[in-house]
C-alpha cells in the first residue's frame, strides 16, 4: 500500500493526499477494467460531441428541445471527464493516489454537475410539454431569451450548491486513514474517513441530495402526468406513438438519477459505501454514454441531421 503521506498542524497529523481504491484491487482485472471503461469513455465522447456538432451546423436542429439536448450533452462530456481520465490512470497505476485539493475539486463539479443535471432534466420535461400540450404557443412561449434562463438557472444554483457542499466538506479534518473506498472522491466515502464531528456536513448533503432531487423529479412527474393526459386525447394513432416514443426514452434517463437516493441520502455506512460505487458507476459513465442515444439518436430530425451530413462530407468528394 501506498505510504500516508501527511503534514503536522498542532497535535494533529492531517491528511495531504488520498488513495483511490478503486472498483476493485485483483490486479489481473485492472487492465481489462482499463480497456472497458476506456471504450466507455470514447463512445460518450464520439455520441456527445457528435450531438453538439449536428445541433450547431444543422439549422433544423435550432429549436428549444434542441437547445436543452446541446446543454445535456455539454452536461455528459465535462461530468464523465471529471472522473474518467483519473480512474482510467488508476488502473494502470501502482500509486493510486489523488492529492487533496485536487479531491476537493473532483468533489466540487460532481456535485455540482449532479445538481445541475438534475434541474436540466426537468427543464426538458418542461419542454416537452409545452410542445405536446400548448404546441400552437410553443413558439412564442419558448423564445429564446426564456430558453437561455432555462439553461442559465441550472448551472447557476448547481454551482452555488456544489460549492456549498465542498465548503462543509472542506472544514472536515482527515487525520486517519487516507484510503477511499471509491473510484472517484465523493461525500459519502470522504465523510467515513473524517476524524472530525460530521453532522453539519451528513445533514447539510442529506437536505441537499433529497430537496433538489425530490423538487426535479416532482417537476418531471407533473409535466408527464399533462403530457399523457394530452397524449391520450390525440385522435391521430401516429401522434400517439411518437409522442409516447419521445417521451418514453426521457423517463428511461430519469430513472438512472433515482439511484441517487440510494448514495446521498442515507447514512454512509461501510456497507452502503460500498453499494454506492456500483450505483456511481450507472450514472458516472453509462447515464453520459447513453444519453444521446435515448434523447437524440432515435430522433427523426437528428438522424436526418446526420445523413445530411455524411452526404454533404463524405458522398460528395
């Protein structure tokens, strides 16, 4: 094992680094690890970046669900890179170590990317019903000032949030054990090592986790319950089933996001730290790398998008 690498503050002797266990310590399975999660990784790169390429050059695709899928996919990109590369280093490493600071700043965009992603689902589940149940006020509803806000709002109390966050985890003192039984630093793990009183900062991410995710869910919920009401008004059979088609695949994403009460809002016992890696890992890298397909690639319009485009740049030359 690595050697505790520390410094000396008074009586106490306070942890400068931390080492990252990882999802498992067999050595034999750490290059396989490596291989599999590396394709995770590219795959979440290739259909996100690939989303943010045809909303940008494709005029068709300049509408607000458009709008909110480019902010989803911008979302997955730095969420999956803020854990990825690190873990993906780790597993060909000997020295899995990860400095302080830099714990608190992977702590920091988690939580913040989380929140964020929370409120932007239900932004989406906003829109979609603006689209099927007002579609003759869409337009001038939607307008792009108010789709700007939409996306502004997120990231703005996601930040603030996340920064709140790593401040009470901040003001804990590690003194003990260095070790985090995680693949990326996180409240749960971080507060099982804490050698200081944890209660402001255990009840602080319990009020959190369980307020926006209850406030996002019970704003999705709303929407679909409108949603289908309007759906099942339809006289049109093929109206029906696209709209149940878009909104089908969305509600499959939300579902990934309810695992999160099984991370943030119970105690962080050793037992429930450990279900929470394997919980982390849905939502770390199979959340990002599906999504585009859920939302955007079965879409008509995108795949439309994309053969314009493959015409455009490789049929013509």
């Amino acid at each position: 094992m690595v050697a505790l690498k520390k410094t000396v503050r008074g009586n106490s002797t306070l942890v400068t680094e931390f080492v990252l266990l990882g999802l498992t310590d067999r050595p034999e399975l750490q290059p396989i690890l490596f291989a599999l999660f590396l394709v995770i990784y590219l795959i979440t790169l290739g259909g996100n970046l690939g989303m943010l390429v045809l909303i940008r050059i494709d005029p068709c695709l300049h509408t607000p669900m458009y709008f909110f899928l480019a902010s989803l996919s911008c979302l997955d990109l730095c969420y999956s890179t803020n854990v990825t590369p690190k873990m993906l280093v780790n597993f060909l490493s000997v020295k899995k170590t990860i400095s302080y600071a830099a714990c608190l700043v992977q702590c920091y965009f988690f939580i913040a990317m989380v929140i964020t992603e929370y409120y932007m689902l239900a932004v989406m589940a906003y829109d979609r019903y603006m689209a099927i149940c007002n579609p003759l006020l869409y337009s001038s509803k939607m307008s792009k000032g108010l789709c700007i806000h939409l996306i502004a709002g997120p990231y703005a109390y996601g930040f603030l949030s996340g920064l709140m966050e790593t401040m009470w985890t901040y003001c804990l003192t590690f003194c003990g054990s260095n070790i985090i039984n995680h693949f990326c630093c996180a409240d749960p793990p971080l507060i099982r090592l804490a050698c200081s009183d944890t209660f402001l900062k255990e009840t602080s991410m319990f009020v959190v986790a369980g307020f926006n995710l209850s406030n996002s869910l019970l704003i999705i919920l709303i929407s679909y319950i409108f949603i289908l009401i309007a759906i099942l008004r339809m006289r049109s059979a093929e109206g029906r089933h696209e709209a149940f088609s878009t909104c089908g695949f969305y509600l499959v994403a939300v579902t990934f996001y309810g695992t999160l009460f099984c991370m943030y809002v119970r105690p962080p016992m050793e037992k429930s730290v450990e279900q929470s890696k394997i919980i982390a890992v849905f939502y770390t890298f199979v959340s990002p790398m599906l999504n585009p397909n859920i939302y955007s690639l079965r879409n008509k319009d995108v795949k439309q998008a994309f053969w314009k485009l493959i015409r455009r740049n490789v049929l013509s030359k």
